[in-house]
C-alpha cells in the first residue's frame, strides 16, 4: 500500500556524508529522521512525489546543520526524541533537534588532542537536565541486572569521519564505529550526573561522541508510553599510529642486566682457572641423564600439548586456517604418539639410572639379563643366517658363533645356553671393571636409543608443528600467544633434537667399540657381526677364536660346568651343551681394563 523512497543526500561538495533515507530502518543510519509512513501513498501523484522528497532535502539538509554534526568540535548538543503511539510501538517516530537549554551533554575530561593508537584514554561526559519539572526523568528498569536507573545507557561511539556522520544510533561495526561498554547511572537532585568511559583506537580519523540515555513523559499526551530522549555531544580526533621509542629505563635496566652477566660470567671464569670450580664436573651434572632425561619428557608432552590448544582454539575457528585443519589433526595424532614412545623409553632410561644409584645389585642382575638375552638372540640370528651360507671363507677359516666357549648352532639349546651365560656374566660382574664393561655397553645402547627416538620425535612432531605453526603465524586473523608458544618450543625441539643426530655416527661406533669389548671380556664370538673378527681374519689372527676346517673338534668341558653351573656330568667324561663344540681348549684369557678406560665409569 505505500512506497518507500531511496534519498542520497550531500550535505556539502567537500563532504562525503552520504546517507540514505529508507523506511523503516532509515532512522538508524541517518541523524534526520522522519516518519515516512503515510507520507506517499500509492496513488499520489509523481509531481507531488517530487515536491516532498524536495522538501524533504530541504529539510535535511537544515537540520544535519547542528551542532557536531556540522562542525565536530561544537559544543552544543544534539537530541533525539522518540515518540511512540501506543504501548505496542516498538519503533517510534524519532525527530532530531539541537537539545533543549535545559537538555546538555559537556565533556567533563575530554579526550586529548594528540591520541595514539592502542592506548587507553579515560573520558568523562555530564549530563545535566536544569528544570526537571519541564523534563522530569523516569527511572527504568534494566532487562539484566533488573537495576532502575535514570539513565540506563551511556556511552562513547567512535566512527570513522570518512565512512559518514555519527549518531547513537550507528551500529558497533568493525570498519565502520566502535563503542565502549555501556554503562548506567541516577541523576543527583541538581539533576547532573557524570559518567566516565575508557577509548582505545586504531589508526584513523575519528568523530567521538559522547551519548547519554534517559526517558521523560511525553509532553502532548502522558498517557503515552515516555519519550525517549538519546542526547549526544561531539569532538574530533586524529588516532595516530604508536612510534616506538626507547625509553632511559630500558636502556638502564639493558645495563644493569650487562654488568650483572659480566659480573657473574667472570667470577666463573676465575673459580675455573683458580680450580675452585671444575668445570668438567659442572658440564656432568648439567648433560647427565638425571637433568636430560626430565626435560625430553617435559619439552616433547609441552610442545605436543601447546600444539592441541592452538588446534583446538585458533586453528579450527580461523577462517584464514581451515584449510590446514586435516593436516592439523593428523600430525596432532602422530605427535601424541611419538611423545608417548619417547615419555617411555625415557622413563625405562630414568628408571634404570634410579637403580644404579641406589640398588646396584638389583641393577646388576638386571643389566646381565638384558645384556644376556640380546646376546643369545643376536647369537641365534647370526647362526641361523650362517647355515644357509658356506660355512668356510676364503682363507680356511670357519666361521662360528660362540657363548663363553660353546658353538652355538641350530640345534642348540638356546633356553639353557641363556641361563647358564647368564650365570656367567653375573659371576663375572662382581669385578668391577667387568662390571665397567657392560655398563659402557648399556650406555652407548641407550645414547642410540635416545638418538633413534630423535628422529621420531622430528619426523612425527617438531617439522609438523613448526611448519602449521608458521602457516599459523603468517596467515591467521590474530596471532594468539599460544600460536608464538608452540612454534617456540617447536623450534627448540627441532635444534636440540636436529643437533643430537650429528653425532649418531659417534654414538653408533662408540657403541660397537663397547660391544667388541663386552664380547671379549666375556668370551662371545660373533664373527658376522664382529669388525674385530674380520680384522682378525684379514691379519691371519683368527685362529685363537675359531678352529680350523682341518682341527678336529675335541669334546671337553665348558668353563661354565667346569666351574660347577652345570650338572650335565657324566661318568664317561664332559658331554657337550646340546652337543655344541668348544672353539678352544684353553680357558679364555683373562680380560683387563683397555688403556684409558678408568674402573669406574660415571653415567653420563
């Protein structure tokens, strides 16, 4: 039944508040706002279509010379009053005017000239009604705290100069206005009240008004729902950006920290030179396993469990990062995994440090089993292998794997070989360098171990994370700091563990330098296995660990049932483990500790 009309109005050439005038949310975009409803019926004609919409320009164009909204810093206030018809009118007839004497809204404590961006500024606005018997404020309740006030809205709106004219009734839009909380409050007998708000802005040109909230009695006919008054008070800032500048604090507290550090670093540089510190143990106790061990487990569980927060917070919400959510949840699982495998092995290796220090005879036990049982099975592997090859190299040599003195071969017991090296070793463990021996063994075994859960740990965990952290970091709406958290500890993770892996090829010949060792103190042949064997062969010296095709192999009784482990005696002499063949009829040679290998090695 009725035409809305689409107006663009400008108010002057060098301004670029344009509005537009459409019915019914036009009011709500536009200082001036008319009632539009039975203005145009359908059937009016188009001459006097035009007449009006004349009219109105005219009209607009008047009254948006008011107050701030011609000239922002004026210091009159501007009002807008609302009408409703009826108890059932939610939206009213909203007329704009330059407020009344008794009606105004001052600055208090105005912002200031010179603003920066990201910085809080406090503004405080008054409200002052001088004769509250033409304009006696009611109190209203609030819809949440369920309060009465005589104000139940104030507070500030900043809008961008150049997107339009700002009015209490723009919306809080990025790009467009930003308000502060709203806040309430009840007028004094003198009918004044000041309110006080907090602004921070980015960078722009800015109208900053301060808006004020009340309701009085409508003047022509009270019995009508109160008239709403919304009165507001302008000024005009220019946000600009923050310069960082370095202030004398810095620069004293930078020198302070120096000297403190030069201080501390050359007293321990005298105690080194002067031998009060020995640095070497220094250096042992920070890289020994009590201290490495704790921090691999709590850097690999932080930097898997910082990664899941930022999933689960920025990355799946983000719309700049949905792209890398599959891979983010994929590599999330794998890192979880990886972290559990390598929190184990280290609390297996912590464990074990633990019972060296305080049970040494339990731990001994210990270690001769684990050292006995990949012995054995190392031993069954090789003989295995060697049954299906040739059983002769080149130079007449035969080639055999062999226990403390007993050939181990297919059919070889190997339940009973096990226990009685076992029985072996941890008699022979009671000396101590002996015991030396296959503690450097275990150790070089688990600075492999730990390097080989490194490579888990980066494949897994660290250049996964680091490289959807980064994708984070350059493309999400906001960095969060648990963004900079997880690509942090990513990035040490990936050092620590990146460096580590440079010296595998150490560790590797460290640990089969100590397993060389293990074998001849305890009399174990490995001949496949063995970079000594095949020296040994090459140099012709292979003979005091292996028989020759053309030695017959004699029947004669292992040290281990010589020495009484063994009740498989009998009267027609010594009979053989399983049948196994001794390699030699002397007793091996007695071990001692190699050249610069101390009694006692510390754990690292």
């Amino acid at each position: 039944k009725y035409t809305c009309y689409n107006t663009y109005l400008s108010h002057k050439p060098h301004r670029t508040n344009y509005t537009t005038l459409k019915e019914p949310t036009w009011p709500a975009a536009h200082p001036v706002t008319i009632s539009m409803m039975n203005m145009f019926p359908a059937n009016r004609s188009p001459r006097s279509v035009w007449v009006a919409l004349l009219a109105i320009a005219l009209f607009a164009r008047a009254a948006d010379a008011q107050c701030y909204l011609e000239d922002a810093n004026a210091e009159c206030s501007v009002c807008w009053f609302t009408v409703y018809g009826s108890a059932d009118d939610t939206v009213g007839v909203t007329k704009m005017k330059p407020c009344p004497p008794e009606i105004k809204v001052t600055w208090d404590t105005p912002l200031p000239e010179e603003m920066t961006e990201f910085v809080d500024y406090e503004a405080k606005y008054k409200l002052s009604v001088s004769d509250q018997a033409k304009y006696p404020i009611i109190k209203k309740q609030d819809k949440k705290s369920g309060s009465m006030n005589h104000v139940p809205h104030a507070n500030i709106h900043s809008c961008i100069a150049s997107r339009g004219a700002c009015t209490p009734f723009v919306a809080n839009s990025p790009g467009l206005a930003t308000h502060t909380p709203a806040v309430m409050g009840n007028v004094a007998a003198d009918g004044t009240q000041v309110f006080s708000s907090d602004v921070q802005l980015t960078r722009d040109q800015y109208t900053i008004i301060a808006h004020v909230r009340f309701f009085t009695p409508n003047e022509e006919d009270p019995s009508l729902p109160d008239t709403k008054v919304d009165a507001a008070i302008g000024v005009s800032r220019e946000v600009l950006q923050q310069v960082a500048e370095v202030s004398a604090d810095s620069y004293i507290s930078t020198a302070v920290i120096g000297a403190l550090i030069l201080c501390v670093f050359g007293g321990l540089v005298w105690a080194f030179r002067k031998g009060v510190i020995n640095l070497d143990k220094v250096l042992e106790a920070v890289y020994s396993d009590e201290v490495t061990l704790p921090m691999d487990i709590i850097t690999g569980l932080g930097d898997v469990s910082a990664f899941t927060v930022s999933v689960f917070t920025i990355i799946l919400y983000d719309p700049n990062t949905v792209q890398v959510v599959p891979a983010a949840i994929l590599f999330l699982v794998f890192a979880w995994l990886g972290s559990f495998y390598n929190a184990y092995h280290d609390i297996r290796q912590m464990w074990s440090v633990y019972m060296l220090k305080n049970h040494r005879r339990a731990f001994t036990e210990m270690l001769a089993q684990k050292l006995v049982d990949k012995t054995v099975k190392q031993a069954r592997r090789l003989s295995t292998e060697m049954e299906k090859e040739a059983l002769e190299t080149p130079n007449g040599i035969t080639r055999r794997v062999s226990i403390a003195g007993n050939i181990v071969e297919a059919d070889t017991d190997h339940q009973e070989l096990s226990a009685h090296f076992s029985a072996h070793v941890k008699q022979q463990a009671a000396e101590e360098h002996k015991f030396n021996v296959m503690l450097d063994l275990e150790i070089a075994q688990r600075d492999i171990r730990r390097k080989r859960g490194d490579v888990v740990t980066i494949i897994t965990e660290s250049i996964p994370i680091t490289a959807i952290q980064f994708y984070v970091l350059l493309n999400a709406e906001e960095v969060a700091a648990i963004t900079a958290i997880t690509l942090l500890f990513a990035a040490i993770v990936l050092g620590a563990k990146a460096s580590g892996l440079g010296m595998y090829q150490t560790a590797r010949i460290k640990r089969d330098q100590c397993e060389e060792r293990f074998h001849d103190v305890f009399d174990v042949v490995m001949p496949e296995g063995s970079a000594k064997f095949k020296r040994d062969v090459e140099s012709g010296n292979a003979s005091n660990k292996v028989v020759p095709i053309s030695t017959p192999m004699n029947k004669v009784q292992s040290p281990l049932m010589a020495a009484g482990s063994s009740p498989m005696a009998s009267p027609d002499g010594p009979q053989r483990i399983s049948e196994t063949r001794v390699l030699s009829q002397s007793p091996p040679a007695q071990s001692v500790p190699a050249p610069g290998i101390a009694a006692s090695v510390p754990l690292e």
